[in-house]
C-alpha cells in the first residue's frame, strides 16, 4: 500500500511533529553556560538532515567553540539529529516556522531532548494535529 509522505521535525519523544521543508531555517538560541551570552545557532533543512551553518554569538564563545569568524556561513556541519539537555540552564528554544517552542516543556530520554528529521505518512501528522 502506497502511503504519502511529508517531512517533519520531531521534538522530544514524538511529542511534536512540525512539518517542513527542504531549504527550512531552524535556529536554537541559548544562553552559553559558561559565557552567559546569547548563542544563535543556524540550521538549514537539507534532504533527511541537518545542516548547521551559521553560529552567532560573541567572540569568546566562537573562540571556545573553535569557530572562526562571525559571517554567515562560519560553519557546516551535516547532522541527523542533535540532542539538547532538558535541565540546561541555557534556555534552549527552537524556533520553526515562526514557533518559539522551549525545549524544556518537552519529555526525552536520559535527561535529553532529541531533535530530528523525519519522513511519516501524512495521516499520522495529521492525527497528531489534531490531539494537539
């Protein structure tokens, strides 16, 4: 049986599902732990990954990161999925498509909320519209 498809981003244990679309902005802002600056951490939506491309933040935390340079484009790094501590005293916040969504309203495992890219049927998206 043939099902279509959509691609989304789920947060926490299938807790939210947000549909996107190839060339999406996701960003991750927080506070830098040891720093105590903002962080904007940039990521473009690329097939069945992330591609993180840009992080702006100040000097010293680029520095600690190992980043040179402040211009877009400072990074790029592929990833499948990335993981965010859900006690972090960053107040982690995703924003997608115009949704601040606080990481730390979400449940994971371990202590950690995963965030990933994922392909599901349409019908399955659309149920967990509607429970929400």
């Amino acid at each position: 049986m043939y099902f279509i498809t959509i691609q989304v981003v789920e947060i926490g244990e299938k807790e939210r599902l947000i549909r996107v679309r190839n060339e999406d902005v996701i960003i991750l802002q927080y506070t830098h732990s040891m720093y105590g600056v903002q962080v904007r951490e940039k990521f473009i939506v690329n097939g069945n990954s992330f591609i993180l491309y840009h992080v702006d933040t100040d000097n010293a935390a680029l520095e600690y990161f190992g980043i040179e340079g402040k211009d877009k484009g400072n990074v790029r790094i592929h990833i499948k999925e990335f993981s965010i501590p859900k006690d972090s005293i960053g107040d982690h916040t995703l924003y997608i498509k115009n949704k601040a969504l606080k990481i730390a309203q979400y449940n994971g495992r371990l202590g950690s909320i995963n965030v990933k890219l994922r392909r599901i049927p349409i019908m399955i998206f659309l149920i967990s519209c509607l429970w929400r």
